[in-house]
C-alpha cells in the first residue's frame, strides 16, 4: 500500500495538515510518522490544527490481508498517533468529506472536535470487520452499549446528520465551505491564546475520567487559573 501524502500550510495562526491520499486500513506508517512530526510541531509553535484529507472520494477497496506482524505493526502505530493526538496540548479539529473508513474514521474521532461536510459518510467497520478505533466507546458512552452493539451489528454507513447526533461530530456544514467553516471555527480559539486552550483542553479531557466531586474540584482548580479578559479601557 503506498503511504499516504501529506501537505503541510500555515496561515492566521492554525497549522492545516491534508492528508493526500488517506488510508483504509493500519498501513501508511510513513504517513503516521510524518502527521506525528507535524503534530507535535504545530504543539511547538502554539498552533491549533486542522486535520483536512480525511475522506475518500468513493468507497475504497478492501484493504490486503495483513500476516499478524503487520498487523500488531500497523495496530501499534495506529494507537500510538491516536494518543498523542488526545494528549496534544493544542486543539486538533478534524474537516472531512467524503467516506471515511479504517484508520482515516480513526482519525476524525481521535480529533478534539469534528466537522463533516454533508456529503461525508463514516463506516463503522472496515473491510475486514474491525470497527473503527475509537467508535465503540463514543458511541456506548453517548447511546448506551446496546446501542453500540446495534450500530456496529448492522454496519452500514452513518451519514454526516447521524454523526452529529450520535456526538461523533460536531457540525455538518455544506462540502465547498469545509475549509473555511474549519478556519472560522478555530478563529475563536486561537483568540483565547495557547494557555486558555491548554487549560481548557486538559480540564475538558481528564474530567470525563473521573467521578462528579473529583472533577468539579479539577475544573475548580484548573480553570482558576485561566487568563481574566482585560478590562475594557
């Protein structure tokens, strides 16, 4: 399988990574270490990131049957991007069209938010059965296991409006306003400054961890420490 492409640009303080030709399945590790480098780069120089790419233009083939050494391989640096995105200090904003299978599905749920033009489509399995990284426990922790168990059963593809209310995505807007809609979302963000958005993003991803008084007492003590507005002059 040839690695996936990537494209780097920068423009009003976002870091916007396209992959070129996203993967189908766990291959594509010089794509895994490219996007990595990229990540913790942008993480660097204080940029939030748009993740662009994702989706392919018609559902693609089934991927190669893998012997298990690539598989644990391909699995464990998978599982390794998919940390270090939920761990990055700024936020990653997943924009994608078109049908999102196997590790690119992976991707756009590994992002801190998502948003999906109205053509996109996400499947819950892949060609060999395996559900996306990541779904089940979205999906369980916003439907309840039953309904997980339902939606990975039947495997058809959700649409764009099914994600956003299953919380798998955050908005559906019209496929030519993707990029824009990308930018204009993150132009508050960037705003706020990167210790607003490190502080936020740590509060909002440890307190779903922890029990109700445990997690009152960390917003408590970490957002005391954000950044008060200035005072109008």
């Amino acid at each position: 399988m040839t690695p996936a492409g990537l494209t780097v640009s920068r423009r009003r303080g976002l870091s916007l990574l396209r992959l070129e030709r996203p993967p189908t399945g766990l291959l594509g590790s010089d794509c895994w270490d490219d996007l990595t480098r990229e990540l913790l780069a942008a993480e660097t120089r204080q940029e939030p990131v748009v993740l662009l790419g994702l989706g392919h233009d018609a559902p693609p083939p089934a991927e190669e049957l893998l012997d298990p050494e690539q598989l644990e391989e391909g699995a464990r640096r998978l599982h390794e991007l998919l940390a270090l995105m939920t761990s990055l200090g700024e936020p990653v904003l997943a924009a994608a069209r078109g049908h999102l299978t196997g590790a690119s599905c992976s991707l756009a749920l590994a992002a801190h938010a998502c948003l999906l033009a109205s053509d996109a489509s996400l499947a819950p399995c892949d060609a060999a059965g395996r559900p996306a990284v990541g779904l089940a426990r979205r999906l369980a922790g916003r439907l309840g296991q039953g309904e997980c168990l339902d939606v990975l059963r039947r495997d058809r593809p959700l649409s764009a409006e099914a994600c956003v209310d299953f919380g798998l995505a955050q908005r559906v807007v019209p496929a030519d306003e993707l990029e824009e809609a990308a930018e204009h979302w993150h132009a508050e963000l960037v705003a706020r400054g990167p210790e607003w958005r490190r502080l936020v993003l740590r509060c909002t991803g440890e307190a779903v961890e922890l029990g109700p008084d445990e997690a009152a007492f960390l917003e408590a003590s970490l957002l005391g420490l954000l950044p008060q507005p200035a005072e109008p002059r």
